[in-house]
C-alpha cells in the first residue's frame, strides 16, 4: 500500500506557522518577529483570555473584518492559555529583544543630540550588544540601524518556532490568518519542520511527479500517528493541466491579484506568486495550471499579500530564483525580504533600481516603486519591467503616481511598455493596521488614518500611462478575489471609493485611446 505511486491532491494548502501564528515577513525576520510578538500577538493572546467571546463575536461581524481579533472557541481557551506560556517560557529572548528595541530607541531619542555617540554604546541593553549600529542622518536625527544577518544568528531568530500546517482547502473561504493561531485539528496535519526543510520539496514535487507515502513519510519525518493525515493530501490521479507549456508565441495569464505568469516556450515568469487552490471553484487559474519550471518569481514588496509564502513555499523547488528588492539593510521598519527568504532556502536575486536579470530569450529589468508604504523608510519595494516573447511588460504592484515623473525615467531607460500592470487599491489600511508593532513612538488615530497603505487613484494612474507611455494598462492587485479574504480581509461595495476611481480611470483610458481593463480572476492573452 505505502508504496503505490501517488500524487499530491491539487486542493492541497499549506500554512507557514511560527509559534503557531501564520508566517510572514514581519512575523519571521528576527527584530520584526520579536516586536511582533511582544507588542502584537502576545498582548492580543492575553486580551482573548480575559475575554473569549468578545473576540469571537468581534471575529464574526463583518463590520470589523481584518481587525486583530482571536477566532477561537471558547472550549479551546485552555490551548491558548498553553500556547502563552509557551511563549512566555521559550521566547523569552525574543521578547527580551523587543523590549531592548525600545529602550535602545529612547536611549538615542534622549541623548543622541548630535555629539559623539561612543558613549552610548556601553548604555545600549545588553541584547543589542554586537547588532546593533547607532548613527545620525545629516540632518542630526539619531537612528538605530540593525545589522540583520547578525540578528540571524541571536536570540532573536528561533527556528524552532517554526511549523507548518497541511490540510485541504475547505472550498469555503477562510478565516483572516493574520491574527489567530493555527490549533491542531483533526483534519490537520501538523509538522514541526522548519520552513527551509527539504521534505517540503519533496512533498511539493508531488505534484509533478509521483511517489509513495512511505517515501514521503520518511522525508517529512512524520510520525505514526499522522500518517493517516498525510495519506488523506495524497491522490493516485494525475492533475496538471494539459496545456501549462506552449511550443509558440507568447502567452500571459492573470492568476487573479498581483500573480501574472509571462510565458514563452522557453521561459516562465511569474510575479508575485499567489495562488489559490481551491477546485470547487470556477474561473481562475490554480496552482497546476503552472509550467513545471518557473525561471524566475518577481517579488514586488513584503507585504503579506505580495510575499505569499503558502504560494512560495510550494513552489520553492520548481523556481529558478526569486527576484526581490533591495532593503535598506537595516531599518527597524524595512526588513531584509532577500535574507528572510533565503534564511528560509530560496535562491534568491536581490535587485536595485535598473538593475538586469537575465532569462531564455528575455530580460526583467528592477523599476523604481514609489509609496505605499505609509511615508515610513522602506526601501524593499520594486516595480519590474519584463521584456519577453517579443513584448514588453511593465508590473507596476501597488506603486503609487503620486509623483508620475518617475516613470518618466522607466520610459526614457526602456522604451514603451506594451502592457502595463497597475494597481489601484487607493484607499488602503492605516499606517498602524500593519506597522504598529514597529511603532517606537506613538502615532495619534489622526496620524495613522493620514497615512494609508494605498495605490493610484485614477489621475495618478492616468500619470503613470501617460509618462510610460503605455500602448495597454490593466488594473489589478485590487484584493477583490472572494478566495483571498484570509490574506487581505479588504471588503468592497459597488460604492467602493476605490472601484469608483476605477471606473474614472477606465472612462480617462477610453478618452485617450488607451486600451483598458479592470481584471479580476482570471484572463489569458495570447500571441
Ligand atoms: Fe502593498
Ligand atoms: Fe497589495
């Protein structure tokens, strides 16, 4: 029996866990991770305690969908009373690093007053020792710099925290992962590997190529007990997609999002992987509708619906590399996305501004991206332009044209896209929604609502077509997809301010001879 050959269920998720929280940039990189502990999941963990049923009933009303509620069962209280005193007990050095961040930064907000800052070394708190750089801007502003590849290597990055959750997707949509543990089920199964194990390769190629349970047994290390859970993710059917290669031509395909795989005989490209699997439904793309090899993944930005590792992780053995912006290498609020997913066994291509990547009768160039970031100092976001299959792509995320003479540049450098990829969430989270457990200085509601994560409205996106010069612009990464709530937890009406500035910028393209299309789902051009 463990030795029929098997495939991998196409309706198979994984969920990256740490500490039982879902895996993200922030929630894995070492000084982001801690703050995020300490300041965010730990404190809500103990607000579900003193109150259960105020966060499920939170959880449940859709008035306060995406806020940081706990959705779980009162009966199951006693799992989150274990899982605090875990983390009180085993991150212990995590949480002390959080609470160093802090002191470090009012160490340097009270006395780094543009003299020598030698003194204040011996004064910085003892976990800071060694990773730590302190130094003003020319304008006297003291700042403390992080040196990420050591905060790697100290208590402040446990792998140990880390797991990872199988299951089948429910075909219902599923709950906002960003603010619940992941409990045990029995439909679950549950793994404590850390995220760059090679099993999780093995497993994923499964999907390719067939193997046996047994084989699979012995290269996630599963015990006994679960070996029922892992036969239940397991198919003896075949289920890639016919037509995932072309032989000619060049062909795009909008998975829904920010994902579009570019594609020509010889090459793959596919940005911002994000992927849904769920097989009851209709009209997208899934994940084995794919080429066996992606040459390479364009990483946009660190937020959580850009970086996806749930996609990734499942894709990590068929990518030839990930492409991802450069940081700023260590800004408290710009965490290293190249080191986070290369620590976690990507290869990975860190890019700047105009910088070239190479590929089979292609080329992707790294592109300015402006905004959207709530004015903090991050560097780690990229717009990509891809010329293959004889066009030329501009992907363009959720940069925003608040200043379109930047793409000015693009165009000057690289001529006219052919197809440009824009987004237009324009009225996005405040600045502490995803940025508060980073926040060293208080911010007023006033100051956060001021400071949205948003795209182009449509005279900015209008400004970028027009600088680009763009012969076709399509609106994505709108977050719209009913699949991806648990990810992005964004809620739209027709009335939607946003889908309103949509439709103005539709109506602007229209005037100027512009081809246009708000897509949403699916969508395949062929030449
Ligand atoms: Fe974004
Ligand atoms: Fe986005």
């Amino acid at each position: 029996m463990s030795h029929e050959q098997r495939f991998l269920r196409p309706n198979v998720i994984i969920e990256p866990l740490v500490d039982r929280f879902y895996a993200w940039l922030h929630t894995v990189a070492p000084v982001q991770a801690s703050m995020n502990l300490a300041f965010r999941q730990l404190p809500n963990l103990e607000s579900y305690l003193q109150s259960p049923q105020m966060h499920v009933a939170a959880s449940n009303n859709p008035d306060l969908r995406g806020g940081y509620f706990i959705n779980i069962a009162e009966e199951r209280a006693d799992e989150v009373r274990d899982l605090v005193a875990a983390i009180k007990r085993d991150r212990a050095p995590m949480l002390r690093f959080a609470e160093a961040v802090m002191r470090a930064d009012a160490l340097v907000r009270d006395e780094a007053a543009g003299f020598d800052l030698t003194p204040l070394y011996p004064r910085l708190p003892d976990e800071l020792n060694g990773v730590v750089e302190i130094a003003y801007d020319t304008g006297n502003q003291p700042t403390v710099r992080f040196m990420e590849p050591l905060a790697y290597r100290s208590g402040a990055y446990a792998e140990q925290r880390q797991s990872v959750q199988l299951s089948l997707e429910p075909g219902v949509e599923r709950p906002f992962v960003l603010s619940t543990p992941r409990l045990p089920g029995p439909d679950k199964l549950d793994l404590d590997l850390a995220l760059r194990h090679g099993g999780l390769d093995e497993l994923f190629a499964a999907r390719l190529r067939p193997t046996t349970v047994a084989r699979l047994r012995e290269a996630l290390e599963v015990p006994d007990e679960q070996v029922a859970q892992l036969e239940r993710l397991l198919t003896d059917a075949p289920g890639q997609s016919e037509d995932r290669h072309i032989e000619a031509g060049g062909r795009v395909r909008y998975y829904g999002h920010a994902c579009v795989l570019l594609q020509s005989p010889d090459a793959a490209v596919l940005t911002d992987p994000f992927i849904n699997c769920d097989t009851n439904s209709t009209g997208r793309y899934l994940l084995n509708d794919l080429p066996d090899h992606i040459d390479l993944a364009l990483i946009t930005h660190g937020h959580q619906d850009h970086t996806v590792l749930e996609t990734l992780l499942q894709l990590r053995g068929r990518i030839g590399a990930v492409v991802v912006p450069r940081t700023s290498r260590g800004n408290l609020c710009d965490p290293s996305i190249g080191l986070y997913l290369k620590t976690i066994g990507f290869n990975v291509i860190e890019a700047d501004d105009f910088d070239e990547v190479e590929l089979p009768g292609g080329k992707v160039t790294a592109t300015p991206f402006l905004g959207e970031h709530c004015d903090l100092d991050i560097r780690g976001k990229s717009t990509y332009w891809v010329e293959l299959a004889g066009k030329k792509f501009f992907i363009g995320a959720d940069s925003s044209g608040i200043d379109p003479v930047l793409y000015r540049y693009v165009r000057a450098d690289l001529g006219r896209a052919d197809m440009a990829f824009l987004g237009m969430e324009c009225d996005g989270a405040p600045l502490t929604w995803l940025y508060q457990p980073l926040l060293t200085r208080p911010v007023t509601k006033k100051m956060s609502d001021s400071r949205k994560l948003s795209g182009s409205n449509a005279e900015q996106a209008a400004g970028i077509v027009t600088e680009l010069g763009a012969g076709e612009a399509y609106i994505y990464a709108m977050g719209e997809e009913e699949w991806l709530g648990h990810i992005m937890a964004t809620s739209y009406r027709p009335d939607s301010y946003q889908l309103q500035q949509v439709e103005v910028f539709l109506g602007w393209c229209a005037d100027n001879g512009v081809k246009a299309e708000h897509l949403l789902g699916q969508r395949e051009w062929r030449w």
